[in-house]
C-alpha cells in the first residue's frame, strides 16, 4: 500500500511539472490586441490546474487505495530489496529538494524562507513543495513498511499509505490557495509598495498619493494604478 501510494505519487509529480513547465511556456508568449498586458498569468492558471490533480489523482486515489486495503485483510511480504530501494529514494528525491530550493533562493538571497514561500514563483513552490513531501513520503513508507515487516500487521501499511495521502491532500490544497490568488489579483508585496510610493512622493510636481492599487501579471511583473495630487 505504502509502496503503490509512492508510486501515485511519483506519478502525480511528474503530470504536475509537465503542467507547470506548459504554463512557464505559454506565459512567455508576446502581448497582443486581444491580451495587450500578455499572458503572465498563464502560468497560474496551469499551476492551479495541476495542484488539482495532485489533490484529485494523487490524494484521491492513495487514501482510497489505502482504506481498500484493510478490506479483506491481506497479507504483505516485503522483502530487503523494497527497504533498499527506499533508501535510494531518499537520496534522490532529497537532492532534487535541495536543487529546488537552490532556485528558489537565487530570486531573493536575503530573502528568508517564509517570505520567499510568500512571495516566490509559485512554480517553483510548486516543486518545492513537491520534493518536500516525496523526502516526507520516502520516510513515511519506508517506516510502515519496516513496521509491517517486523511486526506482520498490515494496518502499519495501510496507515503509511493514508499518510501519504494526507500529505499529498495539504499540498495540493496550499498550492490551490496561493494560484487562487494571484488569478483573482493578488497586490504586489507589501515593500515593494513602500518603495513605489517613497518614489511618487519623492517627485517634486506629486503633493501627495491619494490612492495606490497593484496587481500582478507575472512573476515580478505588475500593473500599478494610483491617484495623486499634484502641485
């Protein structure tokens, strides 16, 4: 169970970086008359798209797997070359974590990690997060496993594989939530704002702004509309 809900997984990755990478393709294309502030926001959308099959197609289908199986008990056999394999996993997939993490970090070295989460490309959160869970997911079914093995209950198993689904579930919804809103218009952050303003109000003609409103296009691309008095 442990082992099948990894493999969803695997597979739920891999269909959400295809999605992803379409996204970062198509929000390159040039504005046109019909989209004159050009398809930015593309990438969101297919962003959205792809953290709903994670929840969908990776979640859905691990949990319900996992609750199939107590229903009529089995029995499982694991044999060392499945805890080798594990092992490996780990290796891997903590290293793709880290080459995330890498480049989410080269669009704000002095940036902390919680504003960067905030903040960041959410295509690459979107990985990020991803290889966070599959290092989580690695653990979790390399120790249902071990305890199935030594112990020969099959419920061990079967709560690796629900985890892993859980996990997956909490993905899914977080990404959900950060490409919801910047669909709907999320502002640009709250610093930049400051430093948008100290230059209006630093020009000599501007009395002062009146009203200050953004939203964003693209990764670090948005439109700002304000109201100022002039002198």
């Amino acid at each position: 169970g442990a082992l099948f809900s990894e493999s969803i997984h695997s597979l739920a990755d891999i269909s959400n970086q295809v999605l992803l990478m379409v996204g970062i393709k198509r929000s390159t294309k040039k504005a046109t008359d019909e989209f004159a502030y050009g398809y930015g926001r593309e990438r969101f959308f297919w962003a959205l798209i792809s953290a709903c099959c994670i929840f969908f197609l990776g979640a859905g289908v691990t949990i319900s797997h996992g609750v199939q199986m107590i229903f009529p008990y089995q029995v499982v056999r694991i044999s060392p070359i499945i805890l080798t394999k594990r092992i490996i996993s780990f290796v891997v997939e903590y290293f793709t974590f880290w080459l995330a993490y890498r480049e989410l970090k080269k669009s704000d070295r002095e940036a902390g990690l919680a504003e960067l989460l905030k903040n960041g490309d959410p295509s690459t959160i979107a990985v990020l997060y991803e290889d966070a869970i599959a290092v989580l997911g690695v653990l979790v079914a390399f120790s249902s496993l071990m305890l199935t093995k030594l112990t020969g209950e099959i419920y061990w198993d079967v709560l690796g594989s629900i985890t892993i689904g859980v996990l997956l579930a909490v993905m899914a919804l977080l990404l959900i939530d950060k490409n919801r809103g910047y669909l709907i218009g999320k502002a640009m952050p709250a610093d930049m704002v400051e430093q948008a303003k100290e230059i209006l109000n630093a020009d000599p003609t501007i009395e002062k702004v009146i009203d200050f409103k953004s939203m964003t296009l693209d990764v670090n691309k948005y439109r700002i509309k304000c109201e100022v008095e002039f002198n």
